[in-house]
C-alpha cells in the first residue's frame, strides 16, 4: 500500500509541473503575436518592389518565430527505458509473489520497417534488493528478448505480430517462449483490438498454453507534452499446464504521460478483476498495482 501512495504522489506532481510550464507558454505567446504584427506591417504608401521585399521579410520573420516543440533532434530509433510495478501481476496471478518488479529495457525500431527489436529484465525487486536467491519468485527472473513488428492501414486498421523468448536464468526449465498476433481497428472510437498468444514451454513435458485477450484504449492530449490514456482488456486463459481455462482478467487502467525531446516519463494505475476461482482461489478478487516509468530515445 505504502509503494502505490508514492506511485500515485509521483503521477500527481508530474501532473503539476506540466500545467505550470504549459500556462507559462501560453501566457508568453500574446508578445511574441504583436510583436510579429508590428514588424510584419506595411508602409501605407509602400511601393509594389517595397511591399513584396516587407512581404518576404515578414514571412522569414514568422519563419524564425515557429518553433515545433521536441522536434530538434532527429531519433534513430534506439530506446532505453526502465519501468517499475508496484505488483507483478501477469495475467491476473501474482508473478512475483506480490513482489514489485523493474523492468530494464533497449529497443530499436529498424528504420522505417515497422519492426522492432528488443532486449530487457524481468527483476523481483526482494531479489535485488534483498538477496533473497532462494525465494519463491528467484526462479521467475528472466532475461528477455524479443521482436515486435506491427503496420497500419492509413489510420483505419494496425496488424501486428510479436515473437518473445524468456530465459529464466535462475532455473532453466521455467524459461517459455511467447508467439502472439493481433489486430486493432483505428477508425473505430476507443480502437478496439482481439491478440491472441500461444505459450511454448520447455519442460520435459512441453506444454503449450493459450491467451486470448479483447483490448481497447483512448488518449487525451491535455497539452502539447502531457497525454493521459484509458484502457479496457479482458483476457481468456487457457492453461494446459495448470489444467485451468477461462476469464483470468478483466483489467481496467490508466496512465499519465509526460514527452519532452527524447525523454518520455510516465506514471499508471491498474486495477484487476479476477472473476473465476480457478484464478484467485482463496486469494483476492479485485487486485490493484501501480507503475512508473522512464525512457530515452536517440
């Protein structure tokens, strides 16, 4: 409880001090207009070479003037992010034994292609922290690597595909690979979206789980570097390793974002219904985690 009230402290002075610098633009911008009006401003009895010759200096003046904000620097593609959860909850269990988790991460997006390519951590925060090597989450922390490619259809349809290995280098025989497809309708208010993912294990016994998740999502941008986003998805699970299938979770969410040049911070919080008792069991229904997060793009 005391890790989420930080979290959400966090989210509301970041919320803070981008009103504060987004009213100091606004009320600078009425100067920077007259004075461009004034110089802009033709001699009432200018001759026609005069006036083309005030026209042209008036233009390269508001030229000089337009400034697009967080357009000075020309991104490559590569990211460095780190995210951190209050509570690792993956598809509504408790991953890490209702441990917070970081999230390390480098991406890079291949030119214009649509694909990216990932590497990152899965890090119990007790097992950096703590030492603790013989928890019972010290066999979940994985090395993860994976690619993402997705492509859009003029902003009325995205199509996507994302291929995933994790590595559990505590214990070998928990690492799994993730396929997934999905598809969002763009046009559509909220952008409605259907993924479906196939869980490969590589037990002695392989197993192969199913995930099928119904998802959408809506931005508002409140200034030109604040954005705050809702977001809907219920996932059915399908597990062969736990003989278990159903709703799994039913997740409501919503995140604070704040872009300036290549710096992205953001902050969320996420509330999770867990509906069938093959899920929750004698735990919680209604689960709750919070998240904040940095990234850098060059």
């Amino acid at each position: 409880m005391k890790k989420t009230f930080a979290l959400i402290l966090t989210i509301c002075a970041l919320t803070t001090l981008a009103w504060a610098q987004t009213t100091q633009q606004k009320a600078a911008k009425p100067a920077a207009k007259e004075k461009t009006a004034e110089q802009s401003a033709p001699a009432e009895k200018a001759q026609p070479a005069e006036t083309a010759r005030t026209a042209d200096a008036a233009l390269q003046t508001e030229e000089k003037d337009i400034v697009v904000p967080d357009r000075k620097w020309k991104p490559i593609g590569l990211c460095f992010s780190l995210d951190y959860m209050s509570d690792y909850l993956w598809r509504g269990t408790y991953w890490f034994n209702r441990d917070g988790a970081f999230f390390p991460s480098i991406s890079y997006s291949v030119l214009d292609t649509g694909l990216q390519v990932s590497v990152g951590c899965e890090l119990s925060q007790d097992y950096l922290f703590d030492g603790k090597e013989q928890a019972s989450v010290g066999g979940r922390q994985a090395a993860s690597f994976g690619l993402d490619y997705s492509y859009s259809f003029e902003d009325k349809a995205t199509l996507g595909a994302d291929l995933w290995y994790y590595y559990t280098f505590n214990r070998e025989e928990n690492s799994m690979m993730n396929l997934s497809v999905w598809a969002t309708l763009d046009a559509i208010p909220f952008s409605p979206g259907l993924k479906y993912t196939h869980d490969f294990y590589f037990h002695e016994e392989q197993y192969n789980d199913l995930y099928l998740q119904l998802f959408g999502s809506h931005d508002f941008r409140l200034t030109k570097t604040l954005i705050m986003d809702f977001g809907l998805s219920i996932g059915y699970y399908y597990s062969y390793f736990e003989d278990t299938n159903g709703i799994s979770d039913i997740t409501l969410s919503t995140n604070l974002t704040y872009e300036r040049g290549g710096f992205t911070i953001k902050g969320g919080f996420n509330y999770i219904i867990v509906p069938m008792e093959d899920y929750w069991g004698n735990k919680d229904i209604n689960r709750f985690y919070a998240t904040v997060g940095i990234s850098y793009s060059l």
